[in-house]
C-alpha cells in the first residue's frame, strides 16, 4: 500500500468533459503517475471518465448541475459557462478536505493542473495557497486565432485578416457555433488570460507551431509554456480513457487488408452530420474501391434512426472491403499497417495522433479549431487534402483516389512519415524538458 512507501505529492487534476480533452488529460495524469505523483482527477458527473479503468488514480465528482436541456442544446459555450460556475464550490469544499484530513487519501494536493476551459480552478487554487498550471488541449494556432477572431469582431469584421495568421482565411477562423458573441468572448477572455497560473503545459511540439508560440509568449503569456506534446506517446498505457466501448473487432479486420490500404473515417466526438452527408459519405467510399473502416458515432447524425437502412445498404454493397463500427480504438487503429490514409474533421488529438503514425489525411472540419487544423494539414504541413463544401459522393470518390492511390497521396505520405520520425526524435530528446515540468 502507499502508505507504507514514501509519500507521494499529490496532484489534482481537471479535464474538461469532452473526449477531445479527456484523453490528453488522462495520459498526462499516467505520466505524472509514473513519475511518482498521487493522482486526483476531479470530473463532473456529465460525461464522467470510468474510474474502474484507472485504478491508479483517485475519482473525485464534482456536483456540476448540468441538465439534459444543456446537453441536447448542443450549445457547447453555455455548458462549458455553466460547469466554470458550478464546479467552483464542490471542488472548494474538496479541497477543504483534503486539507483537513490525514491518511493517504486525504493527503494534500501541492499543485492543480486544469484543462484550458476550467479556469474556475485558478481561484481555488489561489484561495488555497496551491500553484496551478494549465493543460492546453488545442493548437497555438488555435489559440492565436481565437484571440484574432475578439479583435476582428471588435472591428466589425471590417479590418483584413491580420499578416500573422498567415494562410488562414476568414472562413478557417474559430468563429463561435452560435451568433452570441458574448459567450464565447467570456470563455476566450478566461481561457487566455492566465494571472495566476505557474506555467502552461501545451499538447503541441516546438518545432511545428515556431511562430505561432513566439506570438503567444510576446504577446500574452508570459509564464513558462511547456510544449511536451503528443502527450499520447509520453505515457504508453494500455488503458482507455474512451467514454464509448471501443470495439476492437475492427483490428482483426484491418489485420485482414492489404498494407496501407484502408482509408480510416472518424469525425471525432462532437461533430453532427445530416442523413444526406451519411448517403454522401458512404456512397462515395463504396465507389471509391479502397478498403474503408468508417465510424458512425452513435447519436452524430440528426435523426439518426434514418440512417440505419444507409448503413445497412452500404454494407451489402461492399461487403467485407467495409468496416462499419460506432466507435473505434483509434490510436491502434492509426498504428495499424493496414491504414494508408485518416478522413478526419481535424480535431488536434485527431490531427497529433495522425501525424504520429505517418498517416496522411483528408479534411473534412466541421466547427471551432478544426478549420484551423485543417488549414495547417493541408497548406502549412502538407500532409492532406481538404474536403470544402456540400458532399458530394463523386467528390468524395475522387478526392479518397486522390489521398490513397495517386502521386499527390504518396507525396503526402512521405511528408507524413518524415513528421512521424520527428516525433520519435523529439519524444527521445525531450525526456529532458519532461523532467523540468516534474520539478515545477
Ligand atoms: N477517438 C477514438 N475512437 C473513435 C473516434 C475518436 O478513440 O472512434 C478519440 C481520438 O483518438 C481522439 C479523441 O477521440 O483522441 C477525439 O479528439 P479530437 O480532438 O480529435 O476531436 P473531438 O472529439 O474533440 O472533436
């Protein structure tokens, strides 16, 4: 027991209730666990992570009074105001706890790392004399471009698009989903404006965002920023943090295809399609004669329940060269050698995990950062084509020949590759700055 050994600093750690957050959260968690540190992970109860895979960790719920009504909103900006309001008091009266008690589970927390939109936490820290730092879960560019959009708005989206942001278009920018401006100007306001934070973890590598890391530390950072991404590769676990079942059936499948054969289409957790892209989409890969493994997340087509018979016919129609799952392990599936090229809506773990695994993409972003992301994808890094404009399954046919077989593919996926060995170099040289984010 851990009582027994040498005590262990504890951290308390505070994802953000979305996948897309969670994840990186979870695996910088088992990092910091590996290297010798107690684990918190306060959750609210909406979108929960399932502690029974992390038996390494402690499980705290924080009473977050989010109702079915925000949820089925789809209104992400109110959620996410509403948990930095509610949250504030249950993880308070926790930390009085923890203060307060004595044995190994109530040991006290000496540092609060927190996802980038649960700036609540820096006032608990404060009030309880306990150094925070936040975990920024999507790119620099993104973060450059959200401060941009304020500006541009401000200006009534009269002025150019500033130099810097170069080669980002007005329609790549992080516009908020809604027309109400005001909330998304809190939530970026917040999200930005560190004033108490010790230092800033960042899930992205020096090397690829240069200038956009150099803007953000001359112009509104000014504490220490630790690029130490792709956090997935810094801790190897075995465990998922997924929220859906992944079905693993998937990879005795791909083990079945051809090498770098298999065009993998995921659009993440949040993205929503109509039946009508779902026809587009399907009828395009069927046509497009490659090998596809293609996740239809449950719930992520509007009025779902028509597109069971889409699904059922697509599958007749290709029998076992398609894969249909609800939801995939998909950093395996990126590692797998049977994948050749990733349809992707572009969200930054998304994008990091590709690039890992040499793989290159077609995008298709739907919302938020994902434009952004895109853009660099293809016109910045060169490993992807975009997908822009109503679906079409021609075009969807064509531009997946394009990605999978023809020469600007192959030139993509040698790009992609040269990205994946620089990972691998980069995660060896950077043991060293890991340790200094363990001294912090
Ligand atoms: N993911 C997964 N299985 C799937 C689809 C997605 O495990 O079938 C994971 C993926 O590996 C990534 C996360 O879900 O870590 C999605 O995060 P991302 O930032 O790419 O997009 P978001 O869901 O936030 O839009």
């Amino acid at each position: 027991m851990e009582s027994s050994r040498v005590k262990r600093r504890r951290l308390l750690m505070v994802p953000c209730p979305y996948q897309g957050h969670i994840n990186p959260m979870l695996h910088l968690a088992t990092f910091l666990h590996q290297n010798g540190f107690s684990i918190t992970i306060a959750h609210t109860f909406f979108n929960s992570p399932h502690p029974y895979r992390h038996p390494e960790f402690t499980f705290l719920p924080l009473n977050d009074s989010i109702t079915a009504d925000h949820v089925s909103s789809w209104d992400l900006a109110s959620v996410l105001l509403a948990i930095n309001e509610n949250c504030k008091g249950s993880l308070e009266e926790a930390m009085a706890a923890m203060a307060g008690g004595d044995g190994e589970e109530s040991s006290e927390v000496v540092c609060i790392i927190h996802d980038e939109l649960m700036y609540y936490c820096e006032g608990v820290a404060s009030r309880f004399g306990v150094r925070s730092l936040v975990l920024r879960t999507t790119s620099a560019a993104t973060c450059v471009s959200r401060c941009a959009v304020l500006n541009l708005h401000a200006a009534g989206f009269e002025e150019e698009i500033p130099a810097e942001l170069h080669p980002l278009r007005l329609k790549d920018l992080p516009l908020p989903a809604t027309s109400d401006f005001t909330k998304f100007h809190e939530l970026v306001i917040n999200m930005y404006t560190i004033t108490t934070a010790k230092a800033v973890i960042w899930n992205t590598m020096p090397w690829l965002e240069p200038s956009e890391l150099n803007q953000i530390k001359a112009k509104f950072c000014q504490i220490p920023i630790f690029p130490i991404a792709p956090i997935h590769k810094i801790s190897p676990t075995s465990s998922s943090s997924s929220l859906l079942k992944e079905d693993s059936t998937c990879l005795s499948w791909l083990d079945k295809q051809p090498p770098k054969s298999v065009i993998y289409v995921s659009l993440g957790s949040v993205a929503l399609l109509t039946k009508e892209e779902v026809e587009e989409m399907g009828w395009g890969l069927v046509n497009s004669n490659q090998p596809f493994l293609w996740v239809v997340r449950p719930g992520s087509v509007r009025g779902s329940d028509a597109i069971e018979l889409v699904l059922k016919e697509v599958e007749e129609k290709v029998g076992d060269r398609g894969c249909i799952v609800q939801w995939a392990p998909q950093k395996e599936v990126l590692g797998h050698g049977g994948v050749g090229g990733f349809w992707s809506h572009c969200g930054w773990n998304s994008t990091l995990e590709s690039l890992s695994e040499g793989v290159p993409l077609l995008c298709r972003a739907f919302s938020g950062d994902q434009r952004v992301n895109a853009r660099y994808i293809s016109c910045v890094w060169g490993v992807g084509l975009t997908l822009e404009g109503e679906l079409d399954r021609k075009e969807v046919e064509k531009v997946i020949r394009r990605v999978m077989v023809e020469e600007e593919g192959r030139k993509m996926k040698e790009r992609a590759m040269d990205f994946k060995r620089r990972i691998e170099d980069s995660l060896k040289e950077d043991r060293s700055s890991s340790c200094d984010l363990k001294d912090r």
